[in-house]
C-alpha cells in the first residue's frame, strides 16, 4: 500500500513524461497515478488556449452589437 501511495504522490508532482522515464513506465501509466493522484492537466490546457482577456472583452463587446 505504501508503495502506491509513494508512486501516485511522485506522479502528483511531477509531469507524467518525467515519471514515465524515470521508473521506466508507460506514460499512459503515469498519467493514471496523476489522475488519481488528482492533478489532471485538462483544466490546466483548458486555461492555457483561452485567449488573452483583453481579447475576451473585445470579442463579448462585438457579440453584443
């Protein structure tokens, strides 16, 4: 149990690529321990191909007209 716990703390903190070369897994696997670890990146990637906000108002005050 303890080296569970041990492995999906390690993947919470590092990237998944970094784990997977590191202990010689599939990233497909480290990806896993992230996801139950809690630190899924999806909501990260979402916030990143937002556009700049200032965009964002622009874009809300054309829609608007």
């Amino acid at each position: 149990m303890a080296r569970n716990t041990a492995l999906v703390e390690l993947a919470s903190e590092l990237p998944a690529v970094v784990v997977s070369r590191l202990l010689g897994v599939h990233q497909n696997t480290a990806d896993a321990w992230k996801r139950i670890g809690g630190q899924d990146n999806a909501y990260a990637a979402e916030v990143a191909s937002r556009p700049p906000a200032r965009l964002q108002a622009r874009l809300a005050c054309v829609g608007r007209r």
